[in-house]
C-alpha cells in the first residue's frame, strides 16, 4: 500500500492527501513529528535526504517533494483524466507545479506560516508575490474553470491548498471572484477532502 509521509497542517501534505482521495486511491498516513524535528533525523533522511515532507513511498519507490509526488501520482494512477497527454497542456501543467513551488510557496504560504507560526519573513514582499499571484490567477480563471485545458488537473491540485488557506495566510479573497468559484468547484469534486483553516463552499 501506498504510504505518504506527512504533517497534517501542511498545504504541501493536503495536496497529495487531495489527490490521492480524488484519485479514490488507497494509501496509509505516516505522521511524521515535526515540533520534534523527525523530518531531519538519519532514519527519515533516508526516505528523504532533503528532509521534508510530504514524501511517498510506492511498492519499492520513494518519491519526494509534493509536485513530483501529484506528476507521479497522476500518471500512474489518474488514468490521463488529470495530467493531458498534449504536449503544450503538459507544459502549463508543469509551468503551473512551478508556480505551487515558487509564487504559491512564497506568497500565501509564506504569509500561513508568519501569521500562524510566527515564522519571521519579510511581510511587505510576500505580500508583493501573493498579490501578483492572485491577479494572474484572477485574470486567468475569470473566462476558464481550471487552469490547465477544461477539466481539473493537477495544476489545479498543486496551486489550490494554500489560495483555499488565505484566511489563515490574512489574505482577504473577497475581490476576487473568479478565484473563490474556482475554489467551489475544487470543494465540489467527488472525493474532495479539506482541511482546517480552509475557507468553505
């Protein structure tokens, strides 16, 4: 069975969780401790060196980082519904995982673990990055449902965690129409599950 390495609090961590229930795929929740820091130890070093959840082990292989786990996941078990064969829709698929590791992470994310955590980090520019992000995301979604072609991919599995988080991340999402539909549709696909501090449908 699978197994998925994780903090349940993470943004990162749901997205797998989300796809793996959307995908109605089987899997075991290995909580790792981090107020212990287990996510550093030797033993957990060695299903991950870099030290991170989420990380997910399949039969004898071990996958790392949460964009590289919903690719996997999505091709081996999503059947093509949620990662395109088209060449061009695979690219903004990809472009669009690079935008969950890069703006998403240090945008709203960044700004979830400040006002949550008390993580220090500059304010003023993570707000610069989730406002940007939000405009492109705007922009895009007020004449499309899904990021990538016209049905839900794992571009949008990847980007909506911590949108759906903003409340905790202080990030009003009141003007932007377009991206709390998008959120409603995420929330009304069959197998969807939550998490605390995500905004409701």
């Amino acid at each position: 069975m699978i197994q998925l390495f994780e903090f349940a609090a993470s943004g990162n961590c749901h997205k797998v969780r989300l796809l793996l229930s959307l995908l109605g795929q089987p899997y075991q929740s290995v909580v790792v401790n981090g107020a212990d820091g287990e996510q550093k130890s030797a033993a957990f070093r060695k299903i991950n060196p870099m030290g991170q959840v989420p990380a997910l082990r399949d039969d004898d292989s071990v996958i790392r980082d949460s964009q590289a786990i919903l690719f996997y996941l999505a091709r081996r078990y999503g059947g093509g519904d949620w990662l395109p064969s088209d060449p061009v829709l695979e690219a903004d698929v990809v472009a669009w995982l690079s935008t969950a590791a890069n703006e998403v992470a240090r945008g709203p994310a960044d700004l979830r673990m400040h006002f949550k955590w008390g993580r220090a980090i500059d304010v003023a520019k993570a707000t610069g990055i989730c406002q940007n992000l939000l405009s492109v995301l705007e922009e895009r979604l007020s004449d499309h449902d899904w990021l990538v072609g016209v049905r839900p991919s794992i571009a949008d599995i990847a980007v909506f965690p911590y949108i759906a988080l903003a409340p905790e991340a202080r990030v009003d999402l009141g003007p932007y129409r377009a991206i709390t539909d998008w959120v409603r549709r995420i929330q009304a696909l069959p197998g969807y599950v939550g998490m605390p501090g995500m905004i409701q449908s």
